[in-house]
C-alpha cells in the first residue's frame, strides 16, 4: 500500500521529504508500517525505508509508458493485441480465454480505456459461447491477474471490468520477477522474457468469427477458429508449423484440417495449407478434397449441425432478461407497497377484531370467542380461569388460529395437537 501511495504521489509531482513527513505524521494506514518502524528502531530506520519505497515507485512510474491520451492507449491496446496473438492458449480453456479477451479488447478500443462495461450475457454472445462457459472463462481470467472486476453492476447495466495488460508465462515464472527485498520490491524487478514459442494468429480475423454459428463447440470450436486465424495471419504453413502457431495439437490438426478441406476452406499443396481466396467469408473453393464448397457461413453451420446455435442462444438471453426486469418491476412494488403500509405481526390484535368487552370477534360467524382477550401489549392471550376448563374439556378443545393479517378465528382441534 505504501508503494502504491508512492507511486501516485510520484505522478502527482510531490516530493520525497512531503512524502516522508506526510506517511510519518499523518493518521493514513499507508504509512502504518513506517510509524511501528519508527517506534521499534527510531526516525533515521523509518526514513531511509520510505526513501527506499519511493525511489523504487520512481523507477516504476518512469520505466511505465504513461497514458495521458487516446492516442497513448491506443498504442497500448496494440502492444497488448501483438503480445496476446504470439502467445500459446492451449486446450479448449485457452482458446476459450483467447476469445474472452478479444471480445474484451474490441469492447476497450470503443471505450478508450482499459476499464470497461459489459455484462455476462453480452460477453458470451460476443463470444460465441454460453454464459456459463463466458462465466468460468472470467474466473480463470481473475485468478490469472489478466481482469480485474471492479463492481458488480447493476439491475440495468453490466458489471464493470478493467483488462490489465500483462500475460501469463509459459515457464514456471511470471512475466516480471520481482527482486524481493530490494528498493521497491515488486514494482522494480527486470522482466523475465518468455521463450519464442511459435504462437502467431490473426487476433482481427477471430474476433470477426468467434460468434457465427460454424465456430461453436460442436462445430470447428475454438481451434478451428485458431487454425483460420493462424492461416490469415501468416498462408502457406506446414502441418509441423500450424501446430505451433495454432497452439494445437497433431490429433487435434489433423481433425479440424480434414473438416476445413471438406467445406473447401483450406487447399492442401504438397506439404502447405493455404486458405482460400473467400475463406474469411465462409466461400470455399473447388478442390481436390472438396466437389461441394460451402457458399457462406450459414452453409457451413448447417453442414456442422450448429446453425441457429446463436439465435438460441439470444433468445434465451432475452427471456432472462425480460423475466429479470419484471422480477425487478414486482420486488419494487413489493418494496413500495411494504413501505406504505406495513403488515402488522399476526400476534397482534386489530381494533376491528375486538369485541366492545376486550373479547376477540371471530371474523368468520362474528360471534366472541369466550377466554380471548387482548393483553397489555396488544397481543391475543386467554384468559387464565379458561385455560384449565378447555384442558379438562374432554377429547376436543379450542384454540386460536391467527392468519397471515393477524385475524383471529378459532377451531376445534384434537387434543393430542395442543
């Protein structure tokens, strides 16, 4: 926390000595660890500590491109897009994860800013997936520090959300090791670089498919989309190097390939696969594999047994969101017809259902009921002397039965109910 203060005030154009004196004799939590430093090991320990948590929030804030512009983040938004496009997404969680986070960054480059609003129904439409596969997606993306959530919306508008533009490794450390115990900790480490893994895909071209019908999970999926979208960024590669760029693996190559070549997508010329002229707008191409190609998108969702996935889906995004409003509409009402005129407790007695005498009025035959009185805190009780009399009544007795409103009526039941 106190590095984090440092930093801010860095950016803010404060001074060390305003900084130190400020975490010193200031009641502000951020300097709590600072004030025990002092009390244990004197001012001069205390000191030289926050010299050491600025100096190292300094060196980060100047080694950090700072985003002052559109302009400025836009560049960024780049960076992070040519990082996230040589990066390996392996399995069918990562490709899962690829798509979750470029429907992210479609959704920054509109609002200009790494922060951003969008709901769970809305990201899995973008996707291409259910809102339960959008949901776990999220979840991984958090434990991976790759999202950050920042609120949880509201009954008219989605959560809001902060994409951090920073990747996983794919060795056992993080993208930055931190030096520890050094000036500044983890905010002054040098950067571990990543090994060249081969990962190389076309991140513009996913996004314009991930949603159509023919990329859903029973159709070419995640690593069909990855194989086109390796193949637009870079024509002409080898099965040895599809694998790599695709992040895939062989069976998983050969599967999606033999489809690809049987809708006329993709040619196969000796030991290369190309895409086809048309092949980013569904239009295949006659071949040697393929007599019939697909003629769009449509076509080849119904040749995969995937068309009408999406609109499925939306309309069952739809019917959530209009029984969520009307859920909406009536605990409102509730709320408002609660606060207008509150139910009394049903043990409570109502003028209307006292008898002139104190008895209680059965609402049913309007008849007193002998023995119940209203007590000193306005609640049903009988009367003493009748309670020994309805115990030696016999098999049957009577009691009290007060409704939901807090009507009394009575009833005859068993004794053994009592």
């Amino acid at each position: 926390m106190t590095r984090a203060v440092a930093a801010d005030a860095v950016r803010a154009g404060w001074k060390r000595s305003s900084f130190v004196q400020v975490m010193l004799d200031g009641p502000y939590k951020a300097g709590q660890h600072a004030r025990a430093l002092q009390h244990r090991r004197g001012y001069d320990k205390a000191v030289v500590w926050l010299q050491r948590a600025w100096d190292g929030a300094q060196h980060y804030v100047r080694s950090t491109d700072p985003i002052s512009t559109r302009q400025d983040f836009h560049a960024a938004l780049a960076a992070f897009r040519s990082r996230i496009e040589c990066t390996p997404w392996k399995g069918v969680a990562g490709k899962t994860d690829l798509r979750n986070l470029i429907a992210r960054m479609e959704i920054c480059a509109r609002a200009g800013s790494w922060d951003h609003t969008v709901s769970e129904r809305d990201l899995a439409e973008r996707m291409g997936c259910s809102r339960t596969t959008a949901h776990n997606s999220n979840q991984r993306l958090l434990h991976a520090k790759l999202l950050r959530q920042l609120d949880n919306g509201s009954p008219t508008q989605g959560a809001r959300w902060m994409l951090i533009s920073r990747l996983p490794s794919t060795t056992s450390h993080h993208w930055s090791t931190p030096k520890g115990p050094e000036a500044g900790g983890a905010m002054s480490g040098p950067g571990v670089r990543r090994p060249d893994t081969g990962a190389d895909i076309d991140s513009r071209a996913a996004g314009q498919l991930m949603h159509l019908d023919a990329f859903a999970h029973h159709g070419l999926g995640g690593s069909g989309l990855a194989v086109l979208a390796a193949l637009a960024e870079r024509d002409g590669q080898s099965l040895t190097e599809l694998r790599a760029s695709a992040s895939i693996s062989r069976p998983t190559a050969y599967r999606q390939l033999g489809k690809l070549k049987t809708l006329g997508l993709v040619r196969h010329e000796g030991e290369l696969y190309h895409l086809a002229p048309t092949a980013l707008e569904g239009i295949g191409t006659d071949t040697q594999d393929c007599d019939t190609p697909v003629t769009g998108w449509r076509e080849t969702a119904k040749r995969l047994g995937t068309a009408g996935t999406g609109a499925r889906r939306r309309r069952h995004h739809e019917a959530q969101r209009v029984h969520w409003h009307h859920e909406q509409v009536r605990l409102a009402e509730r709320r408002r017809t609660a606060r207008q005129a509150p139910l009394p407790h049903p043990a409570v007695a109502r003028a209307q259902y006292v008898g002139a005498d104190g008895c209680g009025v059965d609402p049913t035959t309007g008849k007193a009921i002998v023995g119940l009185y209203v007590a000193s805190d306005g609640c049903w009780v009988w009367a003493e002397d009748e309670v020994p009399q309805r115990q030696l009544a016999g098999i049957h007795s009577r009691r009290v039965h007060l409704d939901g409103e807090g009507h009394p009526s009575a009833r005859d039941v068993p004794r053994s109910q009592l």
